[in-house]
C-alpha cells in the first residue's frame, strides 16, 4: 500500500523536462543524491488524489544535477504531465543517521528558541547540504536564517519538537 503524500520524504523537485524522450531535471533535496537518483529506485509525485510511483529507469548527471527517465515517461508530453512538484520516497527507505546530524524533515515545524527562552519562531524550511545547512525560521522577526551550526543550534530536540539556540549578537535581527 502507497502511504500518505505528507508521510513521504522529499528528495528532489522537478525542475523542468530535458529533451523530447522524457526526461527531466531535477533539483536535489537530499545529502544522499547517488543513492535516490538511481536506476530501480522508487519516487512518488504527487497524484490525483493518491502519490503516484514511478521508477527510476535511468539517471545521468548535468551540472551537479541529475536527469532522470521514469519508466513509461517516454516523451515531453508524459514528463509535462509529472508537474513541477516534489519528489519523494517512504519513510523506510531512510537509513540512519550519524548521531547530531537530522533529516530535514525532522526539523521542519520544530519551535527555534534562545537559551534564555525568546521565542524566534517555527521552522518553516531547511536550505543548503548538510555541512552548510541554513534553518529558515518565520516568526515575529519575519524570515530569520539561522546556520544549523553546533556552537549556534546547541540543543535539537525534534521528538520534542524543539531547538534551543545560542545566536551570536545581531545574528536574529539581520533581517529585521
């Protein structure tokens, strides 16, 4: 049984199609591209109603981005129908992480507060690979960048929902 569209995990966004044979280009959403981005594997995009699986049947790199066929996309048409939307895989699929690093997934809709217990806001969205990530967090300041960083983001708590902060002076009001 195919899971819930909001229990997948994206690993990439359909960028644009590439060619006339099916193709199309993908923006990378995971620290483990080589592994996603390959033949056999199973993505989910978003269907009418259901998330529709799709396998991978090639993968060939263009400028640090993968170009991926499905099978039975075989033509710009069929690979317009796919949209522009997220790519995603099931939850099993993830493998285990190294202790103090996160799935992004984890951290998204996570409460950002200082040690001294300020409100900063939710995390809304994580950017960047995982030796430069970049929480985004939308709260009372608006849209504040805060580098997932161990000297800054000092307790992450994503069972608890949580992460306590320590932000060096005027890092929380650059966007003020």
């Amino acid at each position: 049984m195919t899971p819930g569209w909001d229990a997948l995990v994206v690993v990439g966004r359909i960028a644009r199609t590439h060619g006339l044979a099916g193709e199309v280009v993908v923006d990378v959403a995971t620290d483990f591209p080589e592994d996603r981005f390959r033949a056999g594997q199973v993505l989910f995009v978003a269907g009418a109603g259901q998330p529709r699986a799709l396998k991978v049947a090639d993968v060939r790199w263009h400028k640090g981005r993968p170009l991926v066929s499905f099978d039975g996309v075989d033509s710009i048409d069929a690979a317009e129908a796919l949209g522009r939307g997220d790519l995603r895989i099931a939850p099993e699929q993830l493998v285990p992480l190294e202790a103090g690093t996160f799935f992004h997934h984890d951290l998204i809709g996570c409460e950002v507060v200082t040690e001294a217990g300020e409100e900063v806001g939710r995390v809304v969205r994580v950017e960047g690979p995982m030796a430069a990530s970049l929480l985004v967090v939308r709260g009372g300041r608006g849209e504040v960048l805060i580098p997932l960083a161990e000297h800054i983001c000092v307790r992450i708590e994503p069972a608890a929902r949580r992460i306590v902060v320590a932000p060096p002076e005027g890092l929380l009001d650059l966007n003020a």
